[in-house]
C-alpha cells in the first residue's frame, strides 16, 4: 500500500462538513468522510474526489472497521475531524431520558471512540491532529437545551484532557467552539457563520508549528453580543 496523506471527518454531512472536506482536498489531502448513511454523502465524494464509509460513532467495533479501512486503504490520517453531535431539546421535567441518553452518547462517547482510535493509529506515527467539533453549549447552557450542553460539555472536558495527554507525543488536540449558527446557503447572512471560514481556521490550527499549538478556538460571528 501507499500511503496518501488523507483526512478522516467523522459525522460528515452538508455544511461545515463539506467545507471541511473541500479544504482539506485544496490542501492536499484525500478527504474520507464517515456518517450513518453513506448515500447522502455521493455528491461531495464526487466533489471532492474522495470516499466515503459507513460508521455508527457509538459503535466500538464499527469505529474500529472504520479505522482499520482508512489505514489499511489510504494510510494513517494526518488529520481526524469528530464532527457528529445530536441534541434533544426539552423541559428538564418533561425530557425523554432515553433520548438523552442516546444524544449524549452520540456527542460525547462517540467522541471518545473516535478520539481514542485516532490516538491509537497515530501514537506510532509521534504526529497528526485530532479536531472535536464544540458549540456554545460546550460553554454554557441554555434553557430547554440540557442535553445539548451534557453531551458538549463532556466532549470540551475529554479533549482538553486529550491535548495535556498527546501534545508531548507530537499529537495535536483541537476544540472548537462554533459559538453561532452556521450558514446553510452560498449567501451568507449577516450573524451566521461561513463554513468555508471556520474550515479555514481548522486548517490554520492543524498547520501551527508545534511550539506554538493552539488547544481552543472559539468562532463567533463579528454582530454578535459578547
């Protein structure tokens, strides 16, 4: 096999990941991306010249098939973006526990499954980056939205543990917090978020000389309220 230098992005779908997906191919990356539903992903596999493997995040043995297909296909990632979350929005009293339970192990130990088996492939290597997508719920919680800010929450605490842990073993950590909302159209709107901007801004942190490494970003869109 020969290696190529290949970015893996977890919870792939339109949007911040697609814009991820289209910069790390102008950076010269093979973009792999990985989601539930393959099917929804055809038209940016063509797009970005890439492929694509069905991965149920909360699934210990497909994560590990999923890893096992991108170093076995394309080499060790360079890059690993966990992108997937899921929310249940509620009254504390009146909330679903089982839908809480399914969302937050969605966003936070489908997060450690794929932090820990992109550590595991990269740890031999000494380098690489592992990116976790946050939110302002990673921060601070909001009214109806606990399980948002649980499942957040406990993903910002694992990477920061994550970045202490690796950064001396040449791992690069990364949390960033998208502290707005993301734009879903061409047209950006005044208060939204570029896609193609934050993707730009992972990027500059995956390329950071490694004696300056950033651990947290926190994006915001330039209207809003501090």
């Amino acid at each position: 096999m020969t290696e190529t230098r290949n970015a893996l992005i977890v919870g792939a779908g339109a949007g911040l990941s697609a814009s991820l997906a289209r910069k790390a191919r102008a950076e010269g990356l093979m973009p792999l991306l990985a989601a539930r539903n393959t099917d929804k992903l055809s038209a940016l596999v063509d797009d970005v010249d890439g492929a694509a493997h069905a991965c149920d995040v909360t699934d210990l043995d497909q994560v590990k098939a999923l890893f096992d297909w991108a170093t076995s296909t394309y080499g060790v990632p360079e890059l690993v973006i966990f992108n997937a979350s899921s929310r249940v929005r509620g009254p504390i009293a009146e909330i679903d526990p089982i839908a809480v339970k399914d969302a937050i192990t969605i966003t936070a130990y489908g997060g450690f499954l794929v932090g820990q088996a992109a550590a595991q492939v990269m740890l031999s290597r000494g380098s690489g980056s592992i990116f976790f997508t946050g939110a302002s719920a990673s921060v601070k919680g909001y009214v109806n939205s606990a399980t948002f800010a649980m499942g957040k929450f406990g993903l910002r605490g694992m990477a920061q543990s994550m970045a202490r842990e690796l950064a001396p073993q040449g791992i690069h950590v990364g949390h960033f917090i998208i502290d707005g909302g993301i734009s879903k159209s061409a047209s950006v709107a005044t208060g939204e978020l570029d896609p193609d901007a934050i993707a730009d801004s992972y990027f500059h942190l995956h390329n950071q000389p490694k004696s300056a490494w950033t651990w947290e970003m926190e994006l915001r869109p330039f209207v809003e309220k501090f």
